[in-house]
C-alpha cells in the first residue's frame, strides 16, 4: 500500500515555520525558511505575513524571522483556562505537597504522552506539554492498558524502524525495547490499573499513574503520575503509593463530577 500523502494547509505548514523557528533558537530569513520547509518563498513571506498579523511571528530590523513573545499569550490560555487545569490545579499542588513528589496530569496522544498540568519541584513549566514515548511512561502504559489488547501492539517499541520510533535522547539503559516485554506488562497493567515506570525515560527518575476517569467519556484520556528522584523512590513502600494515588484519583474525579 503506498504511503499516506497529507495535503499540506496554511495551518499545518504555519506550525511548521513555528515549530522550525523554535528549534533554530534564533532568527531566520525568508530564504532559510523556504529551504527548511520546501516552500517558494513568495508563499513562505504570505505565510510569515499572516503569523505576524496573529501575533506568532515578528520580524526584525535586519529583515529576519523570529518568535514574537505575545505567543506566550497563547500558550498561557491553553495551559491557563483548558478546563481539567482549572479544576484540578490545587489538587495537584496540594498532592505534590502531601507526598513530597512531582505530580504531573498527562494524555495520550499517537505514540507519546503530552504532559497538560504539572505541580511539584519538577513541575515548573518547561515540564508542560512534555513529551515521552507511551511505552516508556507510566501513563501511557495505564491509558494504553484500557483499550482493546488488538491495539496495544500500535504503541509498542518498533525496534525494527529505530528512525522512527527510538531516539537516544528518549531512551535510557532502563527503558523496555522488546515488544513482548512490553505487552506482557501491559497485561499486568490491564488487571491492576496501575503502571510503573522504573528510570525508563530517565534514569535520574520513577513514577506511577492510575488513570483519571471524565464524565461522559468511556475510554480514559488522562492519567495522573507521582514523579519522583529514583534515590527517593526506591524507598518508598510500593503498595503505599499505589493506594496514596488512588485516594488522589478518586478526589479528582469527584471534582471533575465523575463520581
């Protein structure tokens, strides 16, 4: 079957140019970008026109192309009033407190989880829209154990494709690569409710999550994670946090109005 083309829109190929200008870390001209994004550049000046005029995209006086800080603006109104943050804000800063940890609120997205609401001495706000590979996360192992067994497999480690799905940087010595490891512990996962990651995708670090269930919505799409040093974790009594998440989950989802 031939691969999938997706017709490229002003939309996509603005978070494009924005995504390319994040990464350069610095100011890029009209011709860089139409290199970058295989675009003529008469269409790359109408695209950057419009990112100014919304705000996205300054231009300098030298000519060039750079973030313009009112974006921030708009990342603050996501993270600000996307309605879970609201709720369940002082829930995470008050669990964070209580058990000395990180707390994190995550969702599933493709192939990684995205980090939506964060509190706790690793939860300032580089941590916000952090992004993991779902076999490598306690909550993508535990969002990924309540769908149907017959798509676990779509998340599993492809270590015959490691272009596309394994970067060093996201991978340490701990990190599960064997898809059968991977989805005997799902298995695991599916009957407990509760995953584990074990200094996967950093070995500095551990976490366990429990999905958080919304009204209305059958198939969970949160997860909430206790995130801590792995010198702190590893004594600390297992059981114990399990039951300490729950009690956690179970308060969320009394305010969310699932129970």
């Amino acid at each position: 079957m031939p691969p999938i083309v997706r017709k490229q829109t002003p939309l996509t190929q603005g978070i494009a140019a924005v995504r390319l200008m994040v990464d350069a870390g610095h100011s890029l001209g009209v011709t860089n970008i139409a290199k970058a994004l295989e675009m003529p550049k008469s269409s790359v000046h109408r695209l950057l026109q419009s990112l100014c005029e919304i705000g996205f995209v300054q231009q300098l006086p030298t000519g060039n192309y750079t973030l313009s800080p009112d974006i921030f603006e708009f990342v603050h109104e996501i993270a600000l009033h996307y309605g879970k943050n609201l709720k369940l804000d002082a829930h995470i800063r008050k669990a964070a407190s209580q058990h000395n940890c990180s707390v994190y609120i995550s969702m599933l997205g493709k192939r990684d989880t995205y980090t939506i609401c964060a509190a706790g001495e690793e939860g300032n706000t580089t941590r916000l829209g952090l992004h993991t590979p779902a076999y490598s996360s306690s909550v993508g192992k535990v969002l990924i154990s309540y769908m149907d067994p017959s798509q676990w497999l779509n998340y599993a480690p492809q270590v015959d494709q490691p272009e596309q799905s394994l970067q060093p940087a996201q991978t340490t010595p701990y990190t599960i690569l064997d898809p059968n490891v991977f989805l005997t512990e799902l298995k695991q996962v599916s009957e407990q409710r509760v995953a584990w990651n074990i200094r996967e995708s950093d070995s500095d670090y551990a976490s366990i999550a429990m999905a958080l269930r919304e009204p209305f919505i059958q198939l969970p799409r949160l997860a909430v994670a206790l995130v801590f040093p792995y010198e702190d974790f590893k004594n600390r009594d297992r059981k114990e946090l399990a039951a300490q998440l729950a009690k956690i989950v179970k308060e969320m989802e009394c305010e969310l109005g699932s129970r």
